[in-house]
C-alpha cells in the first residue's frame, strides 16, 4: 500500500525521487457558513491550502462547511491514511474555542446554549493528535486558524480568549494563527491574514519548516504593528522542507539553441516574466519559465508578481548559450518595512542577520575590469552589515565555482565546514565603450552593468540580488566604472542586506 501511494505521488505530481519515496497526506478543513456569526474567508483559506499542498505533493483530503458527523468521518478516514504515510498534516480554518484550557473546533451546524455543551456538539482538537500519535508517522504538522473572534465567548463561563497550547507527540509541529489566549483576524480580502502569508511562506523553495513559519510570524506581526503574533510548539527531531531546492533542478539541460536560451527560476509560482520589454509568460507551479530565442548580447529581465516588489537582473547570452538564472521576489510590505525604518535603524537590524558570518567575494569582470578595485570597494561596504571575507586559493575557489550543496561533492561540503562559509558574494562587472563619432575628441561613450548577488552556500539559494547600469562620456573605462561603483554600492548592500535578512 505504501508503495502504491508513493508510486500515484509520482505520477499526479512529477516529483523528483527524493520527495516522492515521502508519503504526504493532508486533511484540510474550513468552515465558514455559521448561521450566527458567519465568517468571510475560512472557505478560501481551505481551497488555496489545499491546491498549494497538492502542488507540493500531498495527498489531501478537503472538506468545506461541514458538521460535526462530516468531521468526525473525516479524522476517522485521515487516521487510517495516517498509518499508510510519511507526513501528516491537518488544516483549520474556522470558529474554535477553549474551555478549561481544552481547544475545540466548531462545526457549521452547532446548536449549543451552554459551555457544557461544547464537548458534544463539536470536535476536540487533540483528537487530531491522537490520531497522529496512534498512526505513528514520522512528522505532522497542525495548523489552526481558529483563533477568531468566538460567538460564544460573552455568554458562557469558562470560556477564554483565543486557544489554549497544545503540546503533541515527538515529531509534530502545531501552529496557530496567534499567540495563545489571543485572537486573531478574520482578514478583509481573498484569505484570512495568517492563511494569507502562510501561501506565500508555502511556496518558497528551500525553506525548512521551522523558517516557514518563522517568516509567517514576521509578515503577519508586520501587518498587524504587533496586535497579532502567530505562535508555533514543536518537537521536531528532524529537518522537513515544504518545497526542496532540489526540486529546481530537475529540469533537463535544453537542447542546443540557436540563440540564447533562459531558464528563470523564481521563489513564487506564476510570476510574468518579461525580458527586452517583451512578455515571455508567466512560471509554472514550480516557479521556473523556459526562454528560447533570445538574441545574443544583453538580456535584460525583469519579473514580477501580485503582492512582490518586481526585481530586474541583467544577463549577458552569447549565441547558443544556455543561462540558469534564480531570481528572489520579496513581498512588497516586508520591503516597504524596511524602507520605512532607514538610516542606522535598518543597517542595524541587518547586522544583526549577518553578523560576524564568514563569506567569499567573486567578481567576474568583462572589458578590462580592474576586480581587485571592486574588490576593496565591496568588501569594505559589506564590513558595514557584518560580513567578513576570507581568501581562498585558486582550487579553491575552482571547487566552489563548479559545485553546490545538491552535487554532493565531499570536497565542497569539507571546504564549507573547514571555512565556517556562510555566503558568497558574486559581482559581475561589464564595461564596454565606443566613440562619440559627432565630435573630434578621443573622447567615448562608456557603459556598463554592474550586477551583485548574495548565495547561501548551504542551501544553494541565491537571497539577494541587486544591480545597476551607467551610461557617460568620458576617456578611461576604469576611472568611469569605479566611479559609479563607488556612487551605487552602498544601496547595492543595502538591498541586498535587507532581502537577506527579509529571507531569515
């Protein structure tokens, strides 16, 4: 049975090997159609859950304004598909309560005019973790939105603010959509607000769970200026991704190409990719558009995304060249925030994030670029937010260049271990004059496209990205590129920093 349900995984999802071996199973539930305090978004909420946990391989079973005996049914079924996976995991969305310190979720047809009442009209949420507990799977995860407003709350003694914490079996995480004892927001738009930056965390590709949910807590606490701080309990032994990294990489090389050839990778699904001001469409579920056709020279590319600040990267394609590019989307109010908090507030909470972490600098340069220049210029701006710089010699940095976490290459991950590296600082420095036929003067028109990306060695993930262009009249490449570099590096870290931290 377990083979089965790892082999139809397969086949429904397109998973690479390593996720499909996990069986994932998801019970999704949102109840929204009270008949005295009916609630707006617990319907969305549960069908967008559920279509993002399809898309991220599990099993899931949904059910939309059910009563008691629909629910009851459902954790039935759920606990014996339990014992057949790897990951279980359960969804809420709706009315809940705690009376005596014991959290209830309420079906759409309660009938109840005393807290008595409550136990037998409804579904007790540690129900659900002893369903997890007897199936003995190796995760769970419960997420609850239930921590609304109650109906109920002003009439019945014993009964409290928001849910009580819940503490589960070895291997389970519970989240809620606030802290315990407090309650959250039913949110003014498509979903409720902690649902709303749970997708958003969900699609992500890379981040362990304790990081989704993390990022979860910061986006919603942002939100709400510290009226709503989601809350998580968790005895994890282990580490769980939503979405691996290793799932980018899947795609095979293109055949060879004429022109050149683009493969986007974007951190958000559906995100419109436009490149020399044309519209190539939007990614895939998993984030990644294929581009071909391309003219050699500069590509210029920018995506974008609802609810994203857009990001533009310049990429340089020689004919018949085929180019991976990873692009970040950051959420626009968690820029907004930072923009907002300026000056040394923000240069202090970035280094704070990157604080005394070990990182290498790589700079390729094109047309006569001075990089040791760059080099010193950089390095000394980065020293601002914390990072310090190591050197390594030349196999060195030729083992880093040609390997990443997913090669597995034991020489790379002992390079990391024996450096302590956290990061590497890529800059890429293009250069290019002509002259200025209108006028009799050796003076030329010199341009040029300065682009610097920050890696997470460990993860393989690139966290933030920045660049800029110039364009001047002038006699000496190298004095009009220092120049610029000089003028733009100090925003250049700055956003990177802040997407780096944002991403923390």
């Amino acid at each position: 049975m377990h083979m089965i349900l790892a082999l139809l995984l397969f086949i429904s999802t397109g998973l690479p090997s390593s996720v499909v071996a996990e069986v994932r199973i998801a019970l999704v539930i949102g109840n929204g159609n009270y008949p005295s305090a009916p609630l707006q978004n617990p319907v969305n909420d549960a069908r967008d859950i559920s279509h993002t946990l399809k898309s991220l391989g599990f099993t899931v079973s949904t059910y939309i304004d059910a009563d008691r005996r629909t629910m009851r049914q459902a954790l039935r079924e759920f606990g014996g598909q339990l014992k057949q996976a790897d990951v279980g995991l359960f969804y809420y969305a709706g009315h809940g309560m705690q009376i005596s310190g014991r959290n209830y979720l309420l079906p759409v047809q309660i009938d109840i005019s005393s807290a008595d009442e409550v136990e037998d009209e409804s579904i007790a949420a540690d129900a659900v973790l002893r369903k997890m507990q007897s199936a003995g799977n190796r995760l769970n995860i419960v997420i609850l939105d239930a921590c609304r407003n109650n109906p109920f709350a002003r009439s019945f003694r014993g009964v409290e603010l928001g849910l009580a914490r819940m503490e589960g079996p070895v291997g389970t995480l519970i989240a809620y959509a606030t802290a315990p004892g407090s309650v959250a927001a039913d949110g003014d738009g498509q979903n409720g607000l902690y649902t709303q930056y749970l997708l958003q965390a969900l699609r992500q590709p890379g981040l362990t769970i304790e990081q989704v949910f993390k990022k979860v807590r910061n986006g919603v606490r942002s939100a709400t200026d510290g009226r709503q701080i989601p809350w998580e309990s968790s005895s994890l032994t282990g580490e769980f991704f939503f979405l691996p990294m290793s799932r980018l990489a899947t795609d095979p090389r293109p055949p060879q190409v004429k022109a050149g050839h683009l493969q986007i990778i974007a951190n958000v699904p559906h995100a419109t990719v436009i490149i020399n001001n044309a519209d190539r469409g939007r990614t895939d579920d998993r984030g990644v558009l294929n581009a071909s056709d391309i003219v050699a020279g500069e590509a210029d590319v920018m995506v974008q995304a609802d609810g994203y600040a857009p990001t533009r990267q310049h990429v340089r394609l020689a004919a018949g060249q085929w180019r991976r590019l990873e692009v970040n989307l950051q959420p626009a109010e968690v820029l907004a925030t930072l923009q907002k908090q300026g000056g040394k507030r923000q240069t202090a909470m970035q280094r704070s994030c990157l604080e005394n972490r070990q990182a290498l600098m790589a700079i390729q340069g094109e047309g006569g670029v001075n990089e040791s220049v760059l080099s010193t210029l950089a390095s000394a701006e980065a020293k601002k937010y914390g990072l310090k710089f190591i050197t390594l010699s030349a196999a060195e940095q030729q083992l880093l260049q040609n390997n990443s976490l997913f090669t597995g290459n034991p020489d790379y991950s002992n390079l990391l271990h024996h450096y302590m590296v956290d990061y590497s600082l890529k800059i890429t420095a293009v250069v290019r004059d002509a002259p200025i036929h209108a006028l009799k003067t050796s003076m030329k028109t010199i341009y040029g496209d300065v682009s610097l990306e920050l890696l997470a060695l460990r993860s393989g993930k690139i966290i933030g990205t920045s660049s800029f262009s110039f364009r001047e009249a002038g006699m000496d490449r190298q004095y009009v590129l220092q120049k610029h570099f000089r003028r733009h590096i100090d925003a250049a870290m700055s956003e990177i920093t802040a997407q780096a931290c944002a991403m923390q």
